[in-house]
C-alpha cells in the first residue's frame, strides 16, 4: 500500500478541519442570526408636537421601514376631537396653506420621528412634492 504525500497529509490533517469547522461555527451564526440576534420586526417611532394644530408628514415618511402602518393619535390635556387626514401631497399643501404647520421628516432615530415646525408663511413656499 502506497504512504500518503506530504501535500495529502497536510489537506487532510489541517485544512480539512479547518473548513470543518468554519462550516460549523457559520451553522452556529446563522441559527443565532435567525433567532436570538433577530432584529425586532415592529418599529415604534413617536414624536410630541407642541403648539401646532396641524402635523404632516412628507411623502414617504410613513412607509419608511415597512408597507404596513399604525398610527396612533392622542391630544394631551384637552377633549377637543381630533382629525386624522390622509391625502395627497399636493391637497395636504392646499389645505393647511397660511396655518404653522410641523412637518414630520422622518425618523431621528429607531424611536424618535424627526420634526421641523413651519410657519404659516414658510408652508407656501414648502418643497413637499
């Protein structure tokens, strides 16, 4: 019987293993990666707006992480009724035309929603398309 090459010894004695276990441990990670390191699925984003009666959002803010949205509302110290609007960008404009407006932008952070306050004059020349 024929003795292995230095070249076989070498594959099969050092190389081998180490793909064995690079096969094993990227297992491992990709079963953590599934589970226990899994990123959160729903993103919560909230922002407080003060004296302000109209917030809008720019186009695309809505659908910034994901296609299905939930919004909540909630006016603090007053039981005045509150309106929630959706329309097209072009009508919001129209509408809150020579009111202060706060404009969600998008998000600051994974939990914050980024806002800039507009005045009535400043809505006008606004560039939400």
């Amino acid at each position: 019987m024929q003795r292995p090459t230095k070249r076989a010894k070498f594959m099969r004695g050092i190389v081998a293993p180490i793909f064995g276990l690079l096969a094993v441990l990227s297992i491992v990670l990709g079963v953590l990666n599934a589970t226990v390191w899994k990123p959160n699925s729903i993103v919560s984003a909230h922002t407080n707006v003060y004296g302000s009666r109209y917030i809008v959002t720019d186009p695309g803010v809505l659908n910034l992480v994901d296609y299905r949205v939930k919004i909540s509302v909630a006016a603090l110290n007053t039981r005045k009724p509150i309106c929630v609007a959706v329309g097209l960008a072009k009508d919001v404009r129209g509408w809150t035309r020579g009111y202060s407006v706060q404009r969600i932008t998008g998000l600051q952070d994974w939990e914050n929603l980024s806002t800039v306050p507009m005045k009535a004059d400043d809505s006008a020349k606004s560039d939400v398309n």
